[in-house]
C-alpha cells in the first residue's frame, strides 16, 4: 500500500500521517496514536523515502564494511558492536544501512551514500593512526561518528573510544605488581590507532617501573585465536618464555590458553594472561570469578554510544563535535597469579 492509498482510506492529507508516523512533533499524540493503530490495521509501513520526505533528513545510519585481511563481516567484536547500533536504531526509529566494498573502494562508497541523499550518516570503524576517511567526509558533507579515534586527523569530529592507552597501563602495572617481568604484548594490527595506543600504555607501564621494553616479547596481528596460539607457542618454546601475556582480545586469550595448556602448564598457575574484553556474547567471560582477567570494557555499549551521537547530529543539525572517553574495568579472574 502506498502513502496517498493509505492517506486517502484514513481521510487525511499525505503530509500530516507521514508526519505523524515518524515521530514529527508537529502532530498530536491522539492523531498520531489513531493512525499507528489505523497502519497497523491495514498493514501499512512507511518507506525510507516517505520518512526522508517528513522528517526533512534520512532516518538511516550507514556503515561501510571492507572486505580485507581483518574479516570484519565475521568478526564477533565488530557483530556486538552493530548490535549495539542496531540496539539504538531501534530505539529512535532509525534503520542501518550496510555497505560491503574491497578496502580500496571505501572512498567512492562513501561518495555514493552521501550523493544518494537517503543514508543521513555514517559510523567510521578501525580507523587507522592516518586515516583519511574523517577529512573524506568533511569534505563531501557528510555527518560522521569515529568508533575510536584519528591521531593523525587535525579538525574536529565525534568519537567514542576506550581509554585505550590507559587499559594497558593498567592492566601491564597489574602483571607488574604481581612480580612478573617477563610480559608478552599480543598486540592488534598497529596500522590502526586503538592498537598504538595500546602498545604506548603498555611502554609507558614498563618504563614507569623502570624496565626496558623487550621487543622479542612484543607482537601484532590478527586478532584471532589462530593468532594468539601461534604467538604464544612460539613464545613459550623460546629461551626468555614470559611468564604473562597481555592480549589485545578475548579471541587471541582463547589461543594462547590452547598453547599453554599443550605444554603441560595450568593458565593463572604457571602462566598468567590478562586480556583486553569487548564483553562479547559469542565469548562470554562472566562467571562469578571469570576464567580470563581482564581490562573490560562493553563494545555493545560504544555501538550504542555511536549511533547516538550521530542520531542526535542527524535529527538536530550541525552543533559543536562531542567526544566520549570510556574507561575500561579491571576484573581479576582465574588467569592471573604471581609467577610460579
């Protein structure tokens, strides 16, 4: 059923029941709680466009997905995080948009969304330390939110991020204090700016305790289990081995567990980890005493953060950038213990 039908067969102008269907604050309560009753009778939705032509803006969020070495579209961290998005959305009546491209075609994909006029913005993720999607967007107009931060970019923009830098100072200080010098950094890509934030708090931490960095104990990559085994094998097999790791997710924690428990050794006994955990539902750590420590800090919660930051922008216009700190929780679990 189209809009005018629809309007014809409840005797008012096309204008007032889109705009009371979308939530204008034009339309009175008892108008529009008729008509979202008369809808729902008559099995009537409205479309994308006849919410854009109500509202006077898109009432949807993009995010462009690209397909590279990173596996986003099966990565459970990057799944919680629409999940809060897709939370939020809900909530303001929003609807999310997704955009899968190869890495290299993230700029015209850009483009396209903002040159079709139905997306109102979008959220950038696993922005690099030089990424140069926010000066992309400023240019073309298009409203954004970062998940994370652009060292690199100099104008304002909106973010929400993890106190990355500061996790990982805590969270070395914490192995620290417990007695071990010999701590493994299994590290996200360092292209990308959360990573180098924390390899910088995890620096600071040891320079503060007046030890030198030991680059053999420091590693990037993926963050898979598959990454996180293979390190910890080869770390655990060498002549120094740590006697802690501190991961950069839960997913590499998994595969240096499966290494040290191949050699013959208990997890938090012998060899302690602590992990960086986005509190994902695929890899849940919340027993009343979680198998893995951990820096803690809900990646649902920063997805939700996000698309509701550029909601408000969308819905209320250009305004001052706002930018959002969350700090990460220590939770001491069953992972770590002073060395044996």
């Amino acid at each position: 059923m189209k809009l005018k039908d629809f309007a014809k067969l409840v005797g008012m102008s096309a204008t007032t029941v889109s705009r009371a269907l979308n939530g204008h604050p034009e339309v009175n309560e008892a108008t529009r709680a008729r008509l979202v009753a008369a809808a729902r009778q008559h099995g009537y939705q409205p479309n994308a466009h006849a919410r854009f032509l109500a509202m006077g803006h898109a009432s949807t969020i993009g995010c462009v997905i690209p397909i590279g070495g990173r596996n986003e579209i099966v990565n459970p961290i990057y799944a919680d995080f629409l999940a809060g998005v897709g939370e939020e959305c809900a909530r303001r009546r929003f609807e999310i948009n997704l955009t899968v491209v190869p890495e290299e075609d993230q700029p015209d994909a850009y483009r396209a969304l903002s040159s079709k006029g139905l997306i109102g913005g979008v959220i950038v993720q696993f922005p690099r330390h030089d990424d140069p999607r926010p000066a992309l967007l400023d240019r073309i107009g298009l409203p954004y939110v970062v998940h994370g931060r652009v060292t690199g970019h100099d104008g304002p923009y909106s973010w929400v991020d993890v106190n990355n830098l500061r996790a990982f100072e805590r969270g070395t200080g914490f192995l620290l204090q417990l007695g071990h010098l010999r701590i493994a950094l299994l590290n996200g890509d360092e292209r990308l700016d959360f990573a180098r934030r924390r390899r910088d708090g995890y620096l600071r931490a040891l320079r503060d305790a007046g030890h030198a960095p030991r680059p053999a104990l420091m590693t990037t990559g993926e963050m898979t289990a598959a990454y996180g085994y293979a390190q910890a094998r080869a770390l655990l097999a060498g002549p120094e081995a740590p006697t802690a790791f501190l991961c950069a997710a839960t997913m590499i924690a998994t595969g240096v567990r499966q290494a040290i428990e191949e050699r013959g050794l208990v997890l938090g006994r012998d060899v302690s980890v602590l992990t960086f955990d986005d509190d994902l539902s695929y890899y849940a750590n919340r027993d009343a005493v979680p198998v893995f420590s951990a820096m803690r800090s809900p990646v649902r919660v920063a997805g939700a953060r996000c698309a509701a930051l550029l909601i408000d922008r969308i819905t209320g216009g250009p305004g001052d950038p706002v930018q959002e700190l969350l700090e990460a929780e220590l939770v001491v679990g069953r992972s770590t213990a002073p060395p044996a």
